[in-house]
C-alpha cells in the first residue's frame, strides 16, 4: 500500500479499532464483548500461542513434519470462534483452523491431527495445519489458495436453499495473497449477486510468504475491493480482539437477518515464519517485525483486561502453565501413538469401497512391505 | 416404452430426482431463463423456480466451488457445464476439493455432486471446444465418471449419478443431443459401473462409449458384409470400468480394438488395453488396437476436422487387420 496516500479520516482506508494503545477501550464504541468472552478470547489466544510455539519446536526437533502457525494473528480466528453460532459453518485458510478450538474442538484431536497417526480424526491423510471436524461444521481445506472461498459461499447458498436451515450463515477465510486468485474473484462476485449469507474475511499479514501485499495489489486496500462487488467492506484492526469481535458480530448478524454478504480485511501482520519451511529474515527486515511486536494482539488484550482488574502476573502466569501443561500431557499421550492402519488408506476415497480398490487393498495387504524408513 | 430425444431423457432424469428429493438443484450459465444452451434444461426453471434452477455469473471455477460448498453441508448440485471444454478452469475444484473432501476428511464430510454437459467434438468448434476431457477426469480417484451412448442409459445413468454419495461427471455429447432411442416407461436408475454389450459377434470386440458407439456400430455394420462379426461393449461407465463385460467379450472374440474421441497417448483406451492384455492376454490372437482421434489439437475445417475423428472406415481398417493378421 502506498502509505502517502493514506489517511485515518479516509472512508476508504479507515482502520477500524477499539483498543486503544493505553489498554482502554474505545467509550465511543458499544463493542459487546463482555468480561468473560474477553477473558476466554484470552485463554484461547493464550493457548493458541502455546500450542503453535510448541508445534513448530517439535518440527524442529524432527518429530512432525510440518506446521503453519498464526502466531500474531491470533485475534481473527479465536473472535471468530466465539462470534460465530453453532450451526455456522467455517471454511478456514491456514492461519484460521484454530476457530475450531473455541467451538468445542477436543485439543486432543486437534493435536493428534498434527502426528497423523492413530489419534488423527482424518486417519493420517492431510499435513498438519489442514484439520477439519464435521461436529463443530468446519470442513477440509486445500492448499491450493482460494478454492474455499467459493465453498464458503455455496454453503451459504445453501443454506438459502433448504428450507430449514433459515438462520445459518457460513464464514470463508483468505490471507491477502489469496485475493490476487480467481477463485476470490468468483466468490466475492457471486456472495454479491446471490446476496449469500456469508462473510469472507481476508487476514492481510503483509506478506504472501515472501511477497509483499503491494505485489498483489494496486489496490489502495483489500477492504475497498468489497465495493465493486455491491457489499460492504470493512477495514479493521486485526490485532484489535475487541474491534475484530464487533466487526464480526455485526458481519455475522447482517447475513443472518437476510442483509446479505459483509466483507471483513483484517489488517494483521504474520510475525512468525510462513510455514516451517521458510525463513523470513530472507526477505524483510527485523526493524518491521519489531514494531508489529510492539502491536501484538495477546499484549493489548491484556492491557485492556489487567485495566479492568482482571488479570494480573500471576493469573497469567498460571494461565500459560496450565496451558502448557496440557499440551505437553497431550502430545506424551499421542505422540507414539502406531500409525493409522495401511489398508485404511482405501477407505473414504468413495462411499462404498469399490471392486478395484477391494483387489489393491488385498494386494497390499499380502505384497511385499514397504520400507519401513 | 417412448421414442425421445437424449436431451429429454437427461432432462427427465433431473424432473424425477429433483421432484423426488429437494435437497437436488441445477446451477450453471444459462440454464435457467434460456433454458440450457442445449435445450437439455427446457422447462426446468418455470418446473422449479429460481431457487432451483439458478443461472450463474460465466466462472465455471466459481460456480463449481459454489457447488462443491453446497454438497460439503448437504444439499445435491447438479452443476452444468456449457461443455466439459469449460471444466478446464475448474479443474482445480474438481480434483483437488469435490474428489478429495471424503478422504482428506477421514470420511466426516461428504460431496455428493454431478457435474454434467457436451464432451468431445461438435463439428467444427475448433481446438479450444472440442476436447474429450474424460481422458484427464477418469484418472482421478475419489470421482465416478460417465459417458452414456443411448438415451435409455442417458436417463437411467443420469438418474444413478444424482442419487450417489459420491462426485459423479456425467458426460454427454453435443452430436447425440437430437439422437432418438426408445426408453422404457419406468427407466429407473442404471448402476454404474456396468458395461452393456450392444451388439454381439464372434471375430472382434470393439469398445466404445457415447458417440463412438454409433461409429462401432456403423463399423460393424459394414464388416457384417464381408463376413466379420463384430461384438461391441459400450462402456457406459469410464470410472469404474467394467472390465469383467470387457474380458468376457475378448475371451469370446480373441481380438479387440478401442475406439474413442481424444488423444492416442495415455487415456481410457490404454486404460482399457492394459486390462485386457493383463486379465486376457491367452485369449488374445493380436495385438489389441486403438482408433483415436490423431495426436493433433481439434481442425476446424470440416474435412480436416472428419479426417481427424475416428469414423467407421478407421474402425473397419483396424478390425480387418487384426482379422488379416490372425488368419496369417
């Protein structure tokens, strides 16, 4: 973005907030987020960091694969878990499959997904960080960038469609780069023309691993994209749990009530490493990431709680070591866990198991052994 | 028993599934108001409502991802495809997101979708519109895959397509839309994954699906009159492939040859050559042969563009030669 152009009074690229930075909330705004969601939305954004910070420890160690974590980028999807209503459905990107969590999630399951093994839900079949849990209406993603949005609002379509699923509304989620595909395109134009019950939310992180958002975009902001699809779009402060809570209660609320589709930029910054198999420090410079450090979105949520009197160094404390703790006793428990079984690999490539698979199944099963690597 | 068009039996199909179940819906540009660039969906919208036929914005990717989505929470799209041509940009939903959702879900989430329209050539529609993108779809695991010949099979294999759990592409043909075949009354569902032997004979099986059925049996035809009998199995199902039917026949035959629109290279009819040389290959008296279309991109010159497609005089040349060959 071409800061120079840039103006906090400028309808167009208005960055909406409510925390403000001496821990106080805005008065002129009626954020809704009571004492208790903001302490839970900091247990989850608190454990959430734990949980990334301890995963990509362990791929350094060699003992998972892979890892993309959201470490600064917290706020979206932990609001977004508890903004949303049971019956919503979630159609996430990388950074945001921790909404799952809030929604009643078993940490447990979430992990095993990471060690693909007998304790993984999708028995050993999607990287880490590609979960998905029918029970709480979250659903597979591809890596492949984009093709979720569309999904979202189909599911949204549908929801239209059937007659007794009035009051569901579906939520699809992109990082900036995503904007630059047709798949974005597709979805922001037909959410519009259908007027879907959907918001997408676009988490702009600045970075598409080492490309820049100018690089996707001459846009002056991603929000002002919303406006040449006749649906609002609505700039917020990403790092702003209070402010992202709003914008999505309200986003949500006006899809559910027939006010059709909102389109949410949440202006964010990825401070950690894309996934595990890239360096940052290749391309951008640790001066940039030091002021995001400076707007981290668990350190102004504490502000805001500990200005309230409800938190304090050694409920945090105590918070982060139980969080830990859990973890660490979950990954003991799964961590060596066997492998899901060889011959499931054929089940769940169609409903029923066909002929050809059957033969491949038995052939597998009495063949010879792969190496056991 | 009625004497009707392809079209209107895949049209009947979509009437009797859609009225007798509601989560099933048609999407696609041009279905609705204009009731189908083929006519196939004539009707449909004034039958159903907007609700239930819906015309789209032109994003084959889009609207297949909008019915992708709309599966994942448990209604049935039927997505049109102007032509199978038009899948090209939405390869990447179909392969990567509707054949994998079960899987990489550990079977929690479904897609229970058909994706539906023209395939292979048109006359003279050019390169860009006249591929024959079975070839690419049947390698896909996850996906059922059909290409009926008969409007019978149209309507029966239609109706199987919506009613399965699974991603099914049904592929038609532009050429048979005003094709007439009788279709029982009751036509109910056809199982896939069945072949149907269409025409039985003793010295060659020729294999072949939609269009290049006609052409097998013109072919035939022709070879009855210098005393070859030719058996044809129509494939009907790409994805599974039957190849119990296919084995049968060239067990009986000793010799095969398959015919289809699209490439030599790779393809449904090395598919089909691989099994029968593998589960056949005592019972086989020569080598078994492909009629394709030949290794170019689609003319558009009508001579050029007949010149390219298999027609029954390849087929009559291929079959003889094996016949030559085996009577040494």
């Amino acid at each position: 973005m071409d800061t120079a152009v840039v103006s906090e009074t400028d309808p167009d690229v208005m960055l909406f907030r409510v925390l403000r930075d001496d821990g106080t909330a805005d008065p002129g705004v009626d954020h809704g987020m009571t004492d208790a969601v903001a302490l839970r939305a900091y247990f989850e954004m608190r454990r959430l960091r734990a949980l990334d910070a301890r995963m990509i420890l362990l791929q350094r160690q060699g003992r998972v694969g892979f890892y993309g974590a959201a470490t600064g980028q917290e706020a979206v999807p932990i609001a977004s878990g508890l903004a949303l209503a049971k019956q919503d459905w979630v159609f996430p990107a990388l950074r945001e499959q921790s909404v799952m969590l809030v929604r009643g999630y078993p940490l447990r399951d979430y992990i095993g997904q990471v060690f693909g093994n007998a304790a993984d839900n999708l028995k050993g079949r999607q990287p880490p960080s590609h979960q998905a849990g029918k029970a709480v209406h979250q659903v597979s993603w591809s890596p492949v960038i984009g093709p979720q949005i569309p999904q979202a609002v189909g599911a949204a379509m549908a929801m239209r469609m059937a007659k007794r699923r009035p009051h569901e509304i579906a939520v699809g989620y992109c990082g900036d780069g995503a904007t630059s595909q047709p798949d974005f395109h597709a979805a922001m134009n037909f959410a519009g023309v259908f007027k879907a019950p959907v918001v997408i939310i676009c988490q702009n992180n600045h970075w598409s691993i080492s490309v820049p958002t100018a690089k996707q975009t001459a846009s002056r902001t991603i929000a002002i994209k919303a406006r040449a699809y006749g649906m609002p779009g609505v700039r917020v402060d990403g790092n702003d749990v209070l402010a992202v809570y709003k914008v999505l209660r309200d986003a949500f609320a006006c899809a559910r009530s027939g006010g059709g589709p909102t389109f949410v930029e949440a202006v964010t910054y990825r401070m950690g490493a894309h996934t595990t198999s890239d360096d940052p420090k290749l391309y951008r410079s640790d001066s940039e990431v030091e002021a995001w450090a400076k707007k981290d979105p668990i350190d102004r949520l504490r502000r805001y709680l500990e200005a309230r009197g409800l938190m304090d160094d050694a409920r945090d404390t105590k918070l982060e070591a139980d969080a830990s703790a859990e973890i660490v006793s979950i990954i003991r428990e799964v961590e060596e866990l066997a492998a899901p079984s060889l011959a499931s690999m054929f089940d769940d490539v169609y409903a029923e198991l066909p002929w050809n698979l059957r033969e491949q199944k038995a052939a597998l099963e009495s063949g010879p052994r792969a190496p056991k690597h | 028993m009625r004497n009707i068009r392809f079209r209107e039996a895949l049209r009947e199909a979509m009437i009797e599934e859609m009225e007798r179940d509601d989560r099933v819906f048609l999407m696609g540009e041009e279905v609705g108001h204009y009731q189908g660039a083929y006519k196939v969906s004539e009707g449909m919208l004034e039958k159903f409502g907007e609700k239930r036929v819906i015309d789209t914005p032109i994003a084959e990717g889009g609207f297949a991802g909008i019915g992708v989505g709309a599966a994942m929470v448990g209604l049935r799209p039927i997505i049109e495809f102007m032509t199978w041509n038009f899948s090209a940009v939405a390869f990447d939903q179909i392969l990567n997101n509707a054949a994998k959702v079960r899987q990489m879900s550990g079977g929690q989430l479904t897609c229970p979708i058909v994706f539906r329209g023209p395939n292979g050539s048109a006359r003279q529609v050019g390169s860009q519109h006249s591929h024959s993108m079975e070839h690419f779809y049947a390698t896909v695991p996850g996906l059922k895959l059909v290409a009926p010949s008969f409007p019978a099979d149209a309507k029966g294999l239609m109706k199987a397509a919506i009613r399965d759990d699974n991603p099914v592409l049904v592929m038609e043909s532009e050429t048979l839309y005003g094709v007439k075949g009788d279709v029982p009354d009751d036509q109910d569902a056809i199982p896939l994954g069945k072949a149907a032997v269409v025409r039985e004979g003793k010295d060659v099986t020729i294999v072949a699906y939609s269009r290049m059925t006609h052409v097998a049996l013109e072919a035939a035809a022709a070879l009855e009159k210098d005393g070859i009998s030719a058996e044809i199995v129509d494939l009907r199902s790409l994805r599974p492939l039957d190849e119990d039917t296919i084995v049968a026949s060239v067990q009986k035959t000793h010799r095969c040859v398959v015919v289809h629109e699209g490439w030599p290279y790779g393809g449904v009819g090395a598919e089909v050559s691989d099994r029968v040389q593998r589960l056949a290959f005592d019972a086989l008296d020569a080598p078994i042969l492909r009629v394709t279309t030949w290794d170019v991109p689609m003319p558009y010159n009508a001579k050029l563009e007949l010149a390219c497609l298999p027609q029954p005089d390849r087929v009559v040349a291929a079959v003889k030669q094996l016949v030559r060959r085996a009577q040494g």
